[in-house]
C-alpha cells in the first residue's frame, strides 16, 4: 500500500525526488559549512604530533648544545626559546611613550615658532593676548613633557639594571659613542633584525637547520652542521619541519616577561667581519709529550687571568677563538665541576691505575686535546668537543691550566706558573689509552 501510494503515483515519485534532492543539499551544505572547522581541527591535530615529534628530535640532536629547555648553554651555543628570538622587545611600550611625547614637544616648539614669526610681522593687541596665553599653555605642557620624558629614561634604565644578568649572557644592550662623543644605549630585541635577516623567522630556523652555518666555528666552540640530508646531515625534510615547529611553539607573543629573559643561558652572537682572527700562532696541536715538553722548554707561565677568560668565553685564544668550556663545566651543568677539577684530579683521578704516573698537568694537556682518551665516571662520552688542539695556542692551554689550578689550596707546585720545577716523568705506557674529559 505504501508502494502504491509513494511510487505508483507520478506526483508522489516527484515529491519523493524533491525531498530527497533537499536532503542531499541540506547534508552538503552542512558538509560545506563546516569543513572549514573540520579541516583547522585536522591542521591543528597534525602541528601538535610535529611538534611531538620535534620535541624528541631536539632531545636527541640538539640539546647537547643548545640546552635541554632550549635555553642555550654559555659559551656554547645560543638560546632557541628566547624573546630575543622571536623579536619581543621590552622596551617597546616604554620607547613608544617616548617618540610620542618627544613628537608632541616638537610641534608644540613648531607652534611657538610660528607665532613669534607672527608677532614680528605685527598683530594687534588681542591677538598678542591670545598668544602670550597660548605661550603660557605650551610653556607648562612643554614642562610637563620633560618630567614624563625623565621619568620614562628612569624606567627605562631600571629595566636595563633589571636585565643586567640577561645582558651578561649576551642580551644585546650596549653603550656607544655616536660622532660628537655622547654615549647612547643601543638595544636590539630582535635576532633578525640583529642579523639582517629579512624573511620569516621559520625560514631562518629552517635554513640554519637544513645547511648549518660552518662559519661559526669562528666564534663557537663547535660549527653548527647541516642537519638535512640533502646536505650531508642524517634527518628527512619532515624531520627538520618538525624540530621547527617545535622551536616556534616556544613562541609567547606579547607574553614574554622579564623572567624568562633571565632564564636564557646564552644569547645569540653578532659573526665578526672575516670570522675568527686573533695573532698568528701555531695551534698548539695533539701530540701530548710534545706540547708538555715545549711547555717547559720554553718556560711558559700561565696567566690565571686570561686563562679564566678563555675559559668563561670572555675572550677568545689567540687563534680567534671562543672554546665556551664554562657553559657544561661551570657548576657541573654537563661536566665535571669546575672549581673541584684540580682537587678531583689530585685525589680522585690520579688513583686510577689507567692514569698511573700521571701529573696534574698531563691529565689536563690530554683531557683538553684529547678528550676522549679518558671518560671520568659518571659522564658520558663525546660531550667535549674533539678539535680544541686546532683552536688554541701552547700560551692559552699554559693559562687555562693555572687557571683551574688557582681553585685549588693545595700546596702542589706547578710548573707551569714559573717555579722553575721541572715537570715530573710521565709514564707515557698509558698516553695513548686514558685522558680526561
């Protein structure tokens, strides 16, 4: 029957089709509607298992360097979440008061030009009322600007006293002398407006990652290599996708604060014309019986000093360049400790049969030129970079040895700092097995 009422009939059939077409529309236009939602759920969903997938990556490849939060490790390599990354400027809303008001004053001082140019050309009495009231109101609005223009340089100074910490990991804020001798204060928020880099953010990372920069051997420790395979590296395209997506989800926008500016460990660094430089001086090699036997024929004497400037990266070797060792040393952070290197050496290290016959100064000669020879327990191996005999000059290993030495109170005398002291005999059996890293 109901066959009969719905199909049999021409009207019903039509009416059947009508709805049915309706139906469809109705679907597809739902369809439609929300595909837009549907597809910015799906792009959200895939970001979020790059971004998973960046964060092991960087685990895994990237952290050694650049810290395991990407905060950079001090003489090392530069922070990745960082303000000054991604352009965050502090002083923005401060700086933006400021030619605000200095651009108000300037027109109050192009009014007043005016109107003594007025009153030269001769104006009658009310008029010269008019504008000695009006001199009046731009004299207290003129006053008004300057307190609120000093008040602004004082919080401004405030903020730079406040980044002092930043600033010594290389938060780029200096003083300068522009032509005429007056000191300024230069700041650059931006990483690539620091470099000059004119595309996006996500392409500098990309191409940083995806070719390295070899040149930065010349001022870090270590090059950034090229990571993608197509250049040489070991990672897929997507790959290097993902660890960027990982490292612009650090991005907080507008909500960067002063805190996270003082977590940075290390900032980014502005590549020297001609990259390295530094006195033409052999490098000091890897041949450890012969640098130890130049360091006493030659009666070398470290500097303490200089030596802990190399070592903090405040200055380079005399080949040109920054070895960064306080970045995983200082602390402990990713090696031995620092301030208890001369000390653990004396009294922990040289108690290994494998370094039988060992001085203080050989340990450390190998450990620095050879650092893989020897793995003290408990940290991994390949942590330390393996080219510092081709960065550094027999004076600089002289100076960065009395320079561990000097944390020391123990009254072992060191040849090295000019006590005439012949080094010891070395039991050169064990040279090529055991070092100290």
């Amino acid at each position: 029957m109901l066959q009969r009422m719905l199909i049999d009939k021409i009207e019903n059939r039509i009416l059947v089709g009508i709805v049915a077409f309706v139906g469809v529309m109705i679907l597809v236009g739902w369809v439609a509607i929300n595909e837009g939602a549907r597809m910015s759920s799906f792009e959200r969903q895939f970001e979020a298992r790059s971004i998973e997938r960046g964060a092991e990556l960087f685990a895994a490849n990237c952290s050694t360097c650049h810290g395991a939060e990407g905060l950079g490790i001090n003489g090392r390599a530069p922070a990745l979440n960082s303000p000054h990354l991604f352009g965050y400027d502090y002083f923005a809303e401060i700086n933006n008061e400021i030619d605000r008001l200095q651009e108000r004053d300037a027109e109050l001082e192009a009014e007043l030009g005016a109107m003594m140019d007025e009153i030269r050309a001769g104006v009658s009495d009310e008029r010269r009322a008019e504008i000695l009231e009006r001199q009046t109101e731009i004299s207290e609005e003129r006053d008004s600007i300057a307190t609120q223009l000093a008040d602004l340089e004082t919080q401004k100074q405030d903020l730079i006293v406040a980044l002092q910490p930043a600033i010594d990991n290389g938060y780029p804020i200096t003083t300068q002398l522009t032509a005429d001798g007056e000191s300024v204060t230069v700041i650059q928020p931006s990483r690539l407006a620091q470099l000059g880099w004119s595309n996006t953010l996500e392409s500098f990372i990309l191409t940083t990652l995806i070719h390295g920069r070899p040149t930065s051997i010349g001022y870090w420790p270590q090059p950034m290599v090229a990571w993608e395979q197509t250049a040489g590296g070991p990672l897929r395209r997507d790959q290097i996708q993902d660890i960027a997506n990982y490292i612009l989800n650090w991005d907080k926008g507008n909500d960067w604060t002063l805190e996270d500016a003082l977590r940075v460990q290390q900032y980014g660094i502005v590549p020297g014309l001609g990259g390295g430089g530094g006195e033409q001086v052999p490098p000091v090699g890897v041949d450890v019986d012969a640098i130890l036997q130049r360091l006493e024929e030659q009666n070398i004497v470290g500097d303490p000093v200089r030596g802990g400037q190399i070592y903090t990266n405040a200055a380079t070797s005399q080949l040109g360049r920054r070895l960064g060792c306080s970045g995983c040393h200082m602390g402990g952070v990713a090696a031995p400790n620092t301030e208890e290197t001369w000390d653990a050496i004396l009294n922990e290290r040289l108690n290994d049969p494998a370094l039988a016959g060992y001085t203080p100064e050989r340990y450390l000669v190998e450990s620095i030129v050879q650092p893989g020879n020897y793995i003290v327990p408990g940290w991994p191996a390949g942590q330390m970079p393996a080219n510092f005999g081709e960065q550094i000059s027999l004076q600089d290993i002289a100076d960065i040895i009395v320079y561990l030495r000097s944390y020391s109170d123990s009254e072992v005398g060191s040849w090295l700092e000019g006590t005439g002291e012949a080094a010891p005999a070395d039991n050169t059996e064990n040279s090529e097995e055991s070092s100290g890293e």
